[in-house]
C-alpha cells in the first residue's frame, strides 16, 4: 500500500494548520444569484468536495463588486446581504473536515459587457483581443472606492469564519493589470514605478491590516505573462518581498493572462507551473502551492518528493471525480473517473464556462457533482458505467498518442 506520506501530512500555513498537503485549486462556477449572492448548488458544490480527504478548500472568484465579475453569475462579497450566504458556505465546507479560503477578485480590463452588463475598467486603455471592448480608464477616485471595495470583501470574508483569505494579483485580474507595465499605463501616482504600480495592492493591504492578522492573507501570483512588459519571476521578486512583509500565509503560482491563454495552457500541459513554484522557492520562505494539470495524488506526492512545492492544489481532477483522493487512499484507483480534458487537450473543458455558449458550467464526467440530473445537460451524459467511460478515456489516449 503506498501512503503518500509527504501530501498526506499537516503543513502550517500562518496561523492555520491544514490536514494535509492537498488543496482544491480555485474553481469559479457561475451559480450565483445575479446580485453575487452565493446559492445552495454553490454550498453543496464545495462541500461535496471537502468531505474527500482535501485539507484545504480555495473558493475561486469572489469579486469585489458587479463590475467586478467575469460572467453574470459569479459570487459577490462586502454587501451585507451577501454575509450570510458567505458563511454558511465557509461554514458547510469546515463541518466536511477542511480548511476554507476565499479568493478575492476584480476582472478588470478582462471584463466583457456582453456577460456581465457592466462597465469594462482598468488602470489604462487595454483591448483583450479576444473579447474587443477597450477598456475605461479609471480614475482617481474610482480607484479609491475599488480599494474600500476590496477592503469591506477581505474583511467579510474573515468575518464569516474564513480560515484564509487569496488575494488574485495575477491572471491579468486587475490587481494584475496595475502592476505589469503591459496593462498600466498610467502616468500618475498608480503608474510608472515599481512603488507606484503597487500603490493600489498596498493600499488595499493597508486598510485590511487594521482589522484582521494579514498572515491570513495569501496570494495567487504568476510566474510568466508570455509578454515582453508583462511580469514574470525577474519582475515579482518586488511583489513577493512587499508581500513576505505582511507575512502572508502562502502563494500560489500560475502563468499567463487571457491574451495569452494558448501559451499558459501549454506551459500547464508540459508541467511548467510545477518548475514556477519551485523557481519561487528560491526567494521566499513563505509555503509555496504548486498547481497546474495535477492529475492524482501520486502525481502530487512526486512534486513534493522533487521539492516543486510545499504543498499542492488539484482542480479539474477533482471536479470530474471529487472521491479522487479517497479511492487512492482506500487503494481503488481503477474506480477513479478521469478528467477528459487531461488526456487531450481541447476535448472537453465543459468547467470552463467563459469558454461555453451558455456560460454554464457542467462537467460532463459520469463521477462529477451535479446539481440536478434532470436539467438538459446531465439529462444527457449521466452515465454511470465505468467501463464504458473507461472505453472514452481509452480511445482518447489512442488517439492523442
């Protein structure tokens, strides 16, 4: 029997201590109210999850505000009426035996008006090919009612019982988008310099430490934007020493932004991320979460083994079969529903809502949660033939190799 004996021990992150080395990478899933409020298929999502052996839980994309979101069913925070929501979904995935993060988020200049209704900021003038809306320019004042806004969303998030909570400083997001000179062109005291393309995150830090332990706080940070002036490990040390500062509990290391999505997919797919984590390493002492295209626990267990991370979070492994982690511990791998998408690229990707018509996100493995298998998705691929899933992945694989 294996034991897995490095991701299946505590690590201390601050002053939270998880079970075990293994984290649910921050998934958005686009079923929230239209006002942001968090919904019951929401809970029982993460939940579900939680209940397998998963020692922390990282709740993707709670953004700061309406204009803040991606897509027109993303969670909100820092309302009153969004309280209560938030924590009993914190509180539903700490009674399942884990730890509960929230990350906290604003699209920026990667907003599209068609999905949200809203306006489309950020600090500069910046198009995303992709999407073809340029965005507005924020101003002064617009700025500093974004920081309170980021503010009144961290502390919420403490409030409601969050053992952590992941600012997202990177994926082109817009704390991202201030401190790459590839989206900020800004000329006043937001712009320019180093010190003044941070000036937005640490003013944000600064209103939060007043309130609550910043060794709570973490950070989603990239290691290459694939752009000539975007950031990449050169280019954060400044960050990461600005953020080690405050203490902050962990990092979580990712690449790219949505004009380069092709290239981040293929970095992921070739384990690149893996190498991310454990180049920052070498500038930190703070944990580093290595994540990106994870596909087991044994796959986990090698990347502490090889000292890639200190920890490590899987995704769509778990949304397309959450008993992942308990079928290996309990030695029943041959049960285990693999994710489509990991075995040819491009063949599924059904969690990646903005990459869908209907924006709705709905895993299509046999092993995967859903909400209701009535509705016109799971009517269809609810399926729950091993075998026969096994013949997909089989093929699949041909054919790819």
């Amino acid at each position: 029997m294996k034991h897995y004996k490095l991701s299946l021990s505590p690590i201390d992150l601050g002053i939270v201590k998880l079970k075990n080395k293994i984290v649910f990478s921050p998934i958005s899933l686009n079923m929230a109210k239209k006002n942001g409020e968090i919904t019951d298929n929401i809970i029982n999502f993460f939940s579900n999850i939680a209940k397998n052996n998963v020692g922390l839980i990282i709740v993707g994309n709670a953004c700061v505000s309406n204009i803040g979101k991606g897509a027109a069913n993303e969670i909100v925070v820092g309302k009153d009426f969004h309280f209560k929501k938030l924590a009993e979904l914190c509180k539903s995935i700490k009674n399942e035996g884990s730890k509960a993060c929230l990350q906290i988020a604003h699209m920026g200049a990667q907003g599209n008006t068609k999905y949200t209704g809203e306006r489309v900021v950020g600090p500069s003038k910046y198009i995303v090919p992709d999407i073809g809306i340029e965005s507005e320019v924020l101003t002064i004042d617009e700025i500093k009612e974004i920081e309170e806004e980021y503010f009144k969303a961290i502390v919420q998030a403490d409030n409601a019982g969050f053992d952590l909570i992941e600012i997202m400083t990177a994926h082109g997001y817009l704390i991202h988008q201030f401190l790459s000179e590839h989206t900020n062109k800004r000329e006043d005291e937001y712009g320019g310099s180093q010190i003044n393309r941070l000036r937005f995150l640490k003013n944000i830090i600064e209103k939060v430490k007043k309130h609550i332990d910043t060794s709570k706080l973490s950070a989603k940070v990239t290691g290459n934007d694939f752009l000539p002036k975007g950031l990449n490990f050169k280019k954060i040390k400044f960050l990461i020493d600005f953020l080690d500062s405050y203490k902050f509990a962990y990092y979580q290391v990712t690449a790219g932004i949505y004009e380069t999505a092709k290239q981040k997919y293929i970095h992921m797919k070739k384990g690149s991320y893996w190498d991310y984590a454990k180049e920052l390493k070498k500038f930190t002492k703070t944990p580093v979460m290595a994540q990106g295209g994870i596909i087991s626990l044994n796959e986990g267990e090698n990347i502490l083994k090889e000292k890639k991370g200190d920890f490590w979070g899987m995704g769509q492994a778990l949304i397309a079969d959450p008993q992942i982690i308990t079928k290996t511990i309990n030695e029943k791998e041959s049960e285990i529903y693999n994710c489509l998408a990991h075995i040819k690229v491009g063949s599924c990707h059904r969690c990646r809502y903005l990459k869908q018509k209907d924006k709705d996100f709905a895993c299509i493995t046999p092993g995967s949660w859903s909400p209701d298998l009535t509705n016109k998705v799971n009517a269809i691929k609810r399926n729950k033939n091993l075998a026969d899933w096994k013949k997909i992945i089989s093929n699949l694989k041909q054919v790819e190799n």
